[in-house]
C-alpha cells in the first residue's frame, strides 16, 4: 500500500485514499458525487458536519466537502448551509437534452401532491405534458407493485425475524454503509421508484427515457447503483421540475386537469407517509405487541439501527423512511405544515381508493427483486496514544481541556480528534484552540508593532541634528500645534509626522496622510473635503472626505507646496475655524483634527513670488522641523544601512549578516541626493543580488564601487564634519570587532583594547545589536 503514500501530497489525503481504496465491494467503487461543495462559497461555520448524521464530510483547507464512499445522500446538509455552498448534482440539462431527442416519460413521486398544493394533481399532468413529457405517471403504481411484491416475500419468509422495509435510498445506504450486518435483513425488493422504471421500460421499450421527480437527494444515487442502474435515466428534484417550469413560464395553478398515464395507484400513494408501505401491503403496526414498527426521521432511525446491530433488540419486521416521511424530504418548498402534508396525501389516496376500478396487475411480467452489498469504509482504529498526540497538539492535555463544545461540528473533543486521524477533520476547526491562537498572535504582532514603533516610531538614527529632531518631536507631540514639517524629498519627513501622531494624545485616534501633489486640483479638493451626491458628474453616493475620515486624529499633508491657491484659502480655513464644506454642499462641516504638513519647497520664496497665500504660511510654520539630508548626518549611515539590512533580509527570507567593511565604506562616502529613501532602496537592491553572508561593494551599484576606501577600511569623506566622521568610524570599527567575536562583547572588548564597560556604554549609545538571521 505504500506506493499510494507517493502519491499524494499531505499525509492526511494519503491516510484518506488508502482507507477508501482498502474495501472493495459489489462490482466496482461507489464514488457518485451527489452533493458537491461550490469552492470558495464555505464559510467555515461546520454546520454541515453538525448535521451530517454520518460526518461524511472532509474539510480541505478550510472547505467542507462531502466524502461520496460515506455519504447517504440524505440531503441534511444542503438544507443547513446558510452560505448555500452545497450542491446537489444538477440533471435539469440531461432531461431537456431528452425532451428534445428522446420520448420522454415523467414519474411524479406520491409527495407532489402536497408540493404543487393547491394546484390539482391533473394541472401538475397537464403542465409536465405541456413542458414535453410524453407521458406522466404516478410513481405511486410503482409503489403499488413493490406492495404486491412484499406481500409475496413476507409470505415465502413465514415466521423469518428481524425484516427491515424500505423505499427509502437513503436507509438502504445508511445500512450498506454502516451497518453491513444488518444488509441481509433488508427485504430484497426494489423501491418504487425502480419498480416503476423497469415497468415501463417493459412496456414502451428501452429508447424512452424515464424521468423520476421526488423530493428527494438519494434518488438521484439510487438511480446510478449498479443493482439497478438502467431502470431510472434520470432523476429531478421538486426544486429542478419547478426551475424547468418557471422557465417556459408555464404556471401549474392556470393549467388545465389531464389524467395520469399510469394504471390504478390504490394504498401506493400512502408511502411518502410513515408505515405507508406496511398499511398497504396490510401489515399491522401493531404498539401492544411491539413487534412491527414504524420507524422516521434521522434520529429514531439511526438510534434503531444501533440498537439492532449491537442486538439490543430485533422486531418482527420494521418500516424506515430516513426523513419524517417522503413529504418531508429535502428538495422541496415546505409551503404547509407537516401535518397539513400529510392529510393532502391521505385525502388523495381516498379519492383514488373510491375512483379506481381493480385490475389484475401481474407483477411477474418484471423482476421486483435485488440485492444489496456491503459499502462500507474500514477505517483504521486509533490507539489512545494516537488520539492523545492529536489533542495534545490543540493544548487538549488534560480532560478539563476537553470542552466538547460541538463548534467543529463533532459532538466531542475525542470524536473530532479521530476525525483528523482519519484525514477528515483539520486542528484550525477547533474554535478555542483558533480563538488560543488568534490571541497569541494578536499578542505577538502588538509586541512587534511596539518594537516596530520604537521611542521614534521606525526613525532610526542617533547623529547630533537627529537627537534635536526627536527633541522637537518630544516638545510637539505634546500639544495641538500646526507643525510644518521641511526636507529634501527621502529624509523621513513623513516619519516625522507619524512619530509626531504617535506620540501625542491622539494616537489611538486615525493618522491619515495624503501627497497633494498626486492630484489634481478639483480630485484632491473632493478628497480631502468630501463631496455631495451628484457634486459632479460619477459622484453617484455622497463621500467622505479625508479631514472627516481623520476626526479627532491627523492628518498629514505632504507637499503642501504644490497645492492651488484656490485650495490653499479652503485650507486656511479649516486651520482658522475648524471647518470646511463638502464639494456640492453649502453647509460647513467642523471636524476636530490636527494638521500636520510637509514640504521640501522654499515656501518663502514662493510666498514671496506670490504662488503660496502668506497667512496660510504663517499659519502653518508655526513649529517648524527641519530634517538635514542624510550626506549631512553620514554618522547615521552605518545604522541605517544594517536597519534596511534587516528589514530586507527578513522579508526576502535570506541570511546576510553585516557588510564587508569596503562595502560600509563606499555606503558612508556615497552622496546620497535621494536621502534615506535612496539608501533603503540600494540596501534592498544589495540583498536581492547579494550570495554571501555579508553585502560586498559588487552588490551595490556600479557607482559606488569606486567609492569604497583604502585597505584600512576608512577614509575620510568630504563634506563631512570631524565629529560626524570620527562616529561613522567608530561605529564601523564596533560593528566589525563585534561580529568577529560572535557578539560576545568581553572577546570584542578585547579585540578593540576597550573595557568591557566602555564597550557596553557605546553599544547602548550607538543602538548597536546583532542582525537578526
Ligand atoms: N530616519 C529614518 N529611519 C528609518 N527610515 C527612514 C528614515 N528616514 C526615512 N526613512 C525611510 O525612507 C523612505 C522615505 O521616507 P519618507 O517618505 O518619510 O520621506 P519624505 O521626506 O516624506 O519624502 P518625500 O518628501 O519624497 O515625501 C521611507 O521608506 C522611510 O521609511
């Protein structure tokens, strides 16, 4: 069996196929898919396994599907699928392909009379007729014939025990498949349904096509089985017909009355009721003697089969319909109460009762016999051990931690942990154990988001003008000013303004940030106000704008520079009064926010060449930052590039160290016109092309390559000040004596002459740490 383990991917779908494949049974496998999972439409909710009275149901990545070799076709879980992600196999398109080509013949299931209530049963004849049937016959004659058949066998089994009755597919593939020591007490006769088929076949010849419609999802298998197959060509739902109806736009209540193609139905028409088929093949019920029962509805019939099978009891002869009868049946419209059903079929077999003349029907022109096999599915026993790693594996250790609270759709822990061992049931179905998780990861990313936030949000840099900037920022964070935040285009401006909000009272509050210079006037102006419904012409709902979104936290203006002068008086007023008016509108709308700006223009010198409304200047450089250009504060260089080192090398999953010192070198004396942002980029360039633990001067682009210093590692580069210098240096000597020594500052210490303590201090001062693999 080991050569199917190869075959498939994960081990639970190699567990699942080789139970499937290890029991063979009648002529060939079961595998008919009669009830499919539409991808993608399964919410996870397990409602289908809750209900599923055999959990034949596999979950594969989070979608619930059903298991055909231990499905019963009982339809429970297309019925409970709020999502509607279960499918029953369509055959609509097979029948009108037959409608077209073929003589076609329709069966209506007895239960149709409560579906198409109040229509008459001849207007349900007259519109099957109208659709193109050539004939339509009550499935009940069938029914009838099955009643002389059983007749027959209860006779020739004189005083035989035990006898299990059924028209019902969906019992008979509850016992095949369950409870294979009880297929011998199945009475081997056909259900109506096929009885009919194999009548008519008889009759008209096997080029017509029969067509059985019913309530029911089983049929539709029961048509396909090997020991019948042929008789049925095709099986309809009361949903299907009536689709196929309101199509052609036939209306049944205004058809006229046609009567039925078939002979005399008699008590036939009582088997989609409870103890139907025993009252017409005149068996009594009898309660006092306990001997013949009338079983219905999932629960008593699963709870008897049980108690058969373990031989805890063994009636004369027993009645079992899956549903709480045929009228009850999945696939249909529950217009009526089951009661009212109920009394529609019984008041329809009277009438036919006191209509029809007998006939003499023999029975022996067809064979109302068959067999039944064993389907079921061996599946490999659990040890406790087994069962106990698999719990242990959700945190389950203990029995306190068993909650059994049915969420995965399993009544209990232990049962849903012999699921996953069988490949059906996957761990994430476990709602404490995700809800476990969920927590821990919450807890997890807010701990990274805190460290990812740092004292200075994602800031990085320890030189002189960047301890002023978080000064600034310290000083501003605390109150509601207007700051204006000024640069070259890359330096962190941004940033800024973000450690800004982060810091301040508003931080629990929206940070929303927008480049002006991204938008045209008319489109920034619907942005960051809003609009009214029909402003203008696409303005299809009313929108809010961006200063609304950001009520009561910030908003970032980026390049406030290049804004219009008509929107610079619009902001002017926000600033002054605190309100604005929505494209469209005419009423002012106050919102509470702060606002900070960004520009890397000289808005003096366009406040001076008229382009910028002075007073919208003055009110916003009330505090302004000034973020240097990174050829300014060279000293940063070395703990920026192992920042973006880290950063890159995490998320492309590659392990680089440090960089070669010829390589930090050609980075520090580099010019940098695009600041920190061009720095991050080359970093990130150097990881992807990097194949060595650390980055080398070929990793970086070509015009750094001449960059890089002479044998002792560092030169000085020009521009740059004493200070700034001799801190690059030593930073780059740390770095470099540090991973020598793995990180272990006492042999570092060594390596650089330096006390372990004046290490240690500089470490702390420079935020040195190892790159994390
Ligand atoms: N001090 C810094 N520490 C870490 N990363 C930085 C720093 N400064 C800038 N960056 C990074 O550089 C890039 C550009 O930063 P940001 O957008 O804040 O610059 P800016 O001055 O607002 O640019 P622009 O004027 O073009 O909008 C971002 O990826 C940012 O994370």
């Amino acid at each position: 069996m080991s050569f199917l383990v190869q075959n498939f991917v994960s081990p639970s779908e190699a567990v699942y196929c080789i139970i499937i494949r290890e029991k063979r049974y009648g002529k060939g496998w079961y595998t008919m898919e009669i009830v499919k999972t539409i991808t993608g439409k399964c919410r996870m909710c397990y409602a289908c396994i809750r209900n599923c009275p055999v959990k034949a149901i596999k979950v594969v990545e989070g979608q619930a599907r059903v298991v055909p070799e231990l499905c019963i076709a009982c339809g429970h879980c297309v019925q409970v699928c709020a999502q509607q992600a279960k499918e029953v196999q369509r055959e609509v398109e097979k029948v009108e392909g037959y409608l077209t080509t073929k003589r076609t013949i329709a069966c209506l299931a007895p239960s149709f009379v409560a579906e198409f209530h109040p229509a008459w049963p001849g207007q349900v004849v007259a519109a099957l007729k109208q659709m193109g049937f050539a004939e339509v016959h009550e499935v009940a004659f069938g029914a009838h014939l099955v009643t002389l058949e059983y007749r027959r066998y209860l006779q020739e089994a004189g005083e035989r025990q035990g006898l299990i009755s059924t028209p019902c597919p969906a019992v008979v593939n509850l016992v095949s498949k369950y409870y294979p020591k009880l297929l011998s007490q199945l009475i081997p006769v056909v259900s109506p349904m096929i009885a009919l088929g194999r009548y008519l076949k008889k009759k008209v010849g096997p080029d017509s096509r029969i067509v059985f419609i019913g309530p029911c999802v089983a049929k539709k298998g029961e048509a396909q089985e090997d020991e019948v197959a042929g008789a049925v060509d095709a099986v309809l739902t009361f949903l299907e017909i009536k689709e196929m109806l309101a199509v052609r736009q036939i209306d049944v209540n205004s058809c006229g009355n046609m009567d039925f193609d078939s002979e005399p139905a008699y008590l036939g028409r009582l088997y989609p009721v409870g103890g139907g088929l025993l009252r017409s093949a005149g068996v009594d019920a009898d309660i006092l003697a306990n001997q013949v029962l009338v079983i219905e509805g999932r629960e008593d019939c699963l709870e008897f089969l049980k108690a058969v099978n373990e031989g805890q009891m063994m009636p004369k002869m027993v009645d079992m319909l899956f549903c709480k009868g045929c009228i009850n049946g999945p696939m249909q419209e529950n217009k009526f109460s089951a009661f009212r059903r109920r009394k529609i079929v019984a008041e329809f077999t009277r009438q036919g009762l006191e209509k029809a003349t007998p006939r003499p029907i023999n029975p022996d022109i067809i064979n109302l016999r068959r067999e039944f096999h064993d389907k079921s599915v061996f599946f490999p026993r659990p040890t406790e051990a087994d069962i106990r790693k698999i719990l242990a594996e959700l945190g389950k250790l203990t029995p306190e931690d068993e909650l059994n609270c049915g969420a995965c759709g399993y009544s209990s822990c232990r049962e849903k942990a012999i699921a996953v061992y069988h490949g059906l049931a996957e761990n994430r179905m476990c709602l404490p154990y995700l809800i476990a998780q969920l927590e821990k990861s919450n807890l997890n990313l807010r701990q990274e988001l805190k460290v990812f936030q740092g004292q200075y949000g994602q800031l990085v840099g320890n030189s002189a003008v960047m301890q002023e900037v978080y000064r600034m920022i310290e000083k501003v964070a605390k109150t509601d000013a207007t700051v204006l935040i000024r640069g070259e285009s890359g330096t962190g401006k941004e940033l800024v303004a973000r450690a800004i909000h982060y810091r301040s009272r508003r931080s629990e509050a929206p940070f929303i940030s927008i480049n002006c210079a991204a938008l045209p006037e008319t489109l920034l102006e619907s942005e960051l106000f809003g609009h009214a419904r029909g402003a203008f012409t696409g303005a299809v709902t009313a929108k809010k704008g961006l200063f609304e979104e950001a009520h009561e936290g910030t908003i970032f203006l980026d390049e406030i520079g290049d804004i219009s002068p008509g929107l610079q008086s619009k902001l002017l007023r926000v600033l002054q009064e605190g309100e604005f008016i929505r494209v469209g509108e005419t009423r002012p709308t106050r919102v509470n926010v702060r606002v900070l700006a960004a520009t890397n223009r000289d808005l003096e010198k366009a406040v001076k060449e008229g382009a910028f409304r002075p007073e919208l200047f003055y009110r916003l450089n009330v505090i302004t930052i000034w973020l240097p250009p990174l050829r300014e504060r060279r000293d940063d260089i070395p703990l920026l590039a192992r920042h973006f080192l880290e950063k890159y090398s995490r998320r492309l999953g590659k392990e680089i160290t440090g960089f070669t010192s010829e390589a930090m070198d050609a980075l520090v004396r580099a010019d940098w016109q695009g600041n920190v942002r061009e720095l991050e980029n080359v970093i990130e360039r150097a990881v992807i092309l990097a194949e060595g633990k650390k980055i080398e001067v070929g990793d970086l682009p070509r015009q750094f390559r001449n960059l890089s210093a002479n044998a002792s590692g560092w030169a000085y580069t020009k521009g740059m000040s004493f200070k700034e210098a001799v801190t690059a240096y030593e930073i780059n000597l740390l770095v470099q004596a540090l991973e020598e020594s793995q990180w272990v500052q006492a042999r570092a210490a060594e390596i650089l002459g330096l006390k372990r303590s004046t290490l240690n201090e500089m470490i702390k001062r420079y935020k040195l740490r190892p790159a994390k693999k």
